[in-house]
C-alpha cells in the first residue's frame, strides 16, 4: 500500500521550517530529496569502510569495490540493460551526454552529417551537439514542439534521412512534462540508420524503463534526481557500439597495459571509467534505487499521476495564469507564469511561504524562445508530495494574484 505520510518521514528535510512555515518542496525536477537510508549507507561506507576502488587487495578496498560493483547490477537491472558493462557511471546526465558527443562523435561523425534534437531539449541535450557540430562540421537539425508541448512528429519524420547519424531526445521534458514517444522516435530513427541518444533525466524516477524493450543505443541519467546522491550518474549504451567508441579521458582505471610505445584501453565499462570514481556517491545510487524499488515505481507513479491530474486542475483556475505544456499524458512538471508578474517575484513571494518552486529559463532556453517568454515558475513533483502541498502552492498563487492587482 502506498503511504505518502509514510514515506515522508524517510525524508528528514520534509518537516523543515522555511521562515518559520512549513517547507512545501516543488522542485524535484531539479532534484529530488535523499532518503535517510541513502544517506546513512553512504555515513557507513565513509565511516566504516572507505577504500579506493578497484586497486587493493585489502579488505576495505575489497569491500567498496564489491559495493560499487553491486550497484552497478542494481542500475543495470533497473534499467533492464543486457549486462554490466553497458552500464557507465558518470558524474551525472549533463557528463553522459558529453561522453557520447565526444567519444561517438569522434568515431561515427563526419562533416556533412546530420545530428536531430528537439526543440524541448535540456541545454545538457543541445550544446555537446552544438560543440561536436563545430568540431566535425556536422549539422544540427532541430524537431520543434506544438503550442500544448506536444512534439511535432511530421515534422520529426520529415527531418529523418540517412545524413542523420543521431536524435538525441528528452523522454521527458523537464519544462512542459511532455513524455515523448520515444520508442517512436527510436524505431523511425533506426529505419534510416541513425543512432538514438534518450535523456532520462526526467523519466528515470518517473518512468519504468527497459532499455532493450525501447532499443535505445544510449541512455543518460543523474542519481540526484531518483533520490540519490549528488555527483553521480549513469550512461548506458549498447555494448557493440561502445565497444567501438574511442576512450574519453586518459588515465588510472581506463587502461589494460600502459607503453611509452602504445598503450592498450581496459574493457568495459571501466574504459569510460578514468580515475577514482565517486564511490560511495555510486554505492548512494545503488541505494536509492533500492529505495524506490521498495516503494515501487508503478506506486509512485500512479500517485504521481494523481498529483499532476490535481495540480493542473487546480492551477488552471487561478485568475491570470499562464500554462505552458498540456500535453496528454504529461509527467510531474507544470510550468506557468502570473500574468503582470516577473517570474522572480512569483518564485521569491512562494518562497516567502515556504514554497520551493523553480524560476527563469529551466536550463532550457529554446522553449521560453517558443513561447516568447524570459522566464517561468515550475513545480515538480515526486513521490513524497501530497494534494495538501499544491493547494498550499494555488492559495499562495491566489494571494500573490491578490496582491498584484490591488
Ligand atoms: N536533461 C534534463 C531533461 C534535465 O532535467 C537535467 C537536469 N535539470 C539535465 C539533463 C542535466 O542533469 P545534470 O545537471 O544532473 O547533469
């Protein structure tokens, strides 16, 4: 059964006091809270166990080395991946994207080709294209969304050609919620031989993902947002084509044999893997994994569903409000401004209140572009808010309404 009154009290910041109110946190989508159990792993490992990884023979360093490992199995089944060594750990989606554009980039791009993105993307999604793009001469072609945040899917069909080498796409848009149709994108992209890169930054804590039921060649995550640790992320790939990707960084960890003459790259997953990793921020994921497993994810998703059906029903009907992405079906995020206010004002009055929400552009410029705007207030949920919190958020917005008309 779920209980959000339950699950709360896993999550210690929840009964905060922001200027002496409650803290009401709707900023998930930038990240999520920790569970006591995730931190208290990681207290252990650093208090108890800390030893570098992969190096020692002694017991310490044998038992992160085990721990590391084992989340790397938790990951790989969570996301339901072939095996382990599709499974890299990065610093985060922004780190996993980068990888690809550098190491893919250098061996599958040639001047001329095509590279698609959406219109929605997050900047971590349009830039290391933007860079590879500058750096080989490739093109980036750009599939824009509908006025409700819904993709434009002819026209997404209508860029598909076998120029295009790869799509990078949102699964879900971390401004208008919009979970796009990426096994869609990902079967039409394969039909004219490009590769597909899925940013679950979004999705991974939202979503059950099966990354050989949606065929994706890449897929990137960032632990702090499925309630783990800050620091630590996941970039998946398919195996066959990793193998031919050229090493990122050089150094400890990434090599079998090391010659002034030539030196020889490690299997993976370690050849993505140089230097000491975040361990105990990995043993943290592996952890917070395990957390919404407990929970389960098609608990948290059915009353996430429940939150965002309210949240829009309820925001919808605040006098002067804005709303960006309706699309159906739409995940844990509603982005809207007041009309006559700044962004900044709304976020900083909320906050007065003890409303945690988000301001400005989201990281994802193009779409305030899309709407003609500078700036917009999000909320996003997670698992562990209630109806309670969005009527404290519309009765807040209401007296800022108020307020500004007086
Ligand atoms: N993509 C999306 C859709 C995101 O929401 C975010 C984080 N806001 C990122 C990428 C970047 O994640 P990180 O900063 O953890 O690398």
């Amino acid at each position: 059964m779920f209980d959000v009154h339950q699950i709360r009290q896993d999550f210690p910041i929840l009964t905060e006091k922001i200027y002496g109110k409650p803290l009401v946190y709707l900023d998930n989508g930038a990240t999520t809270q920790r569970p006591k159990r995730v931190v208290e792993v990681m207290d252990e490992y650093y208090l108890r166990y800390n030893s570098n990884v992969h190096r020692g023979v002694h017991f310490l360093s044998n038992k992160c080395t085990d721990a590391n490992e084992r989340a790397r199995e938790i990951v790989k089944d969570y996301i339901h991946a072939a095996g382990t060594e599709e499974v890299i750990f990065t610093r985060g989606t922004t780190e996993s994207i980068n990888l690809v554009a550098y190491t893919f980039g250098e061996a599958f791009i040639r001047e001329g080709d095509e590279i698609v993105v959406t219109e929605m993307e997050h900047h971590a999604n349009i830039v290391p294209w933007q860079m590879l793009c500058e750096r080989k001469g490739c093109v980036l072609k750009v599939v824009p969304f509908k006025d409700n945040g819904e993709l434009d899917m002819e026209a997404f069909a209508a860029l598909m050609n076998e120029r295009v080498k790869l799509v990078g796409v949102a699964y879900v848009s971390n401004v208008l919620g919009t979970v796009n149709p990426v096994k869609q994108i990902i079967d039409a992209a394969h039909a004219v031989g490009a590769y597909v890169l899925v940013d679950a930054a979004q999705a991974i804590q939202h979503i059950p993902l099966d990354v050989q039921e949606l065929d994706c060649d890449f897929l990137a995550f960032s632990g702090h947002k499925i309630y783990g640790p800050t620091g630590v992320g996941v970039l998946y790939g398919k195996k066959a084509l990793l193998e031919q990707m050229p090493p990122w960084h050089g150094g400890g960890e990434m090599i079998k044999e090391v010659r002034f003459e030539k030196t020889t790259y490690n299997e993976l997953p370690f050849k993505f893997e140089a230097g000491t990793p975040d361990f105990i921020g990995i043993i943290g994921l592996g952890e917070a994994i395990e957390y919404v497993k407990s929970v389960g994810l098609e608990a948290i998703a059915a009353h996430e569903h429940e939150l965002i059906e309210y949240a829009m029903g309820q925001i919808r009907q605040i006098p002067g409000i804005i709303l960006y992405g309706d699309a159906p079906g739409k995940s844990s995020v509603v982005s809207f401004g007041l009309k006559g206010i700044h962004h900044f004002d709304l976020g900083t009055l909320l906050d007065k209140m003890g409303i945690a929400v988000r301001t400005g552009q989201l990281c994802a410029d193009p779409v305030m572009q899309h709407y003609g705007v500078t700036g917009m207030v999000r909320a996003s949920f997670a698992m562990y808010n209630t109806l309670e919190e969005i009527d404290a958020l519309c009765a807040g917005l209401k007296k800022i309404e108020q307020i500004f008309k007086m």
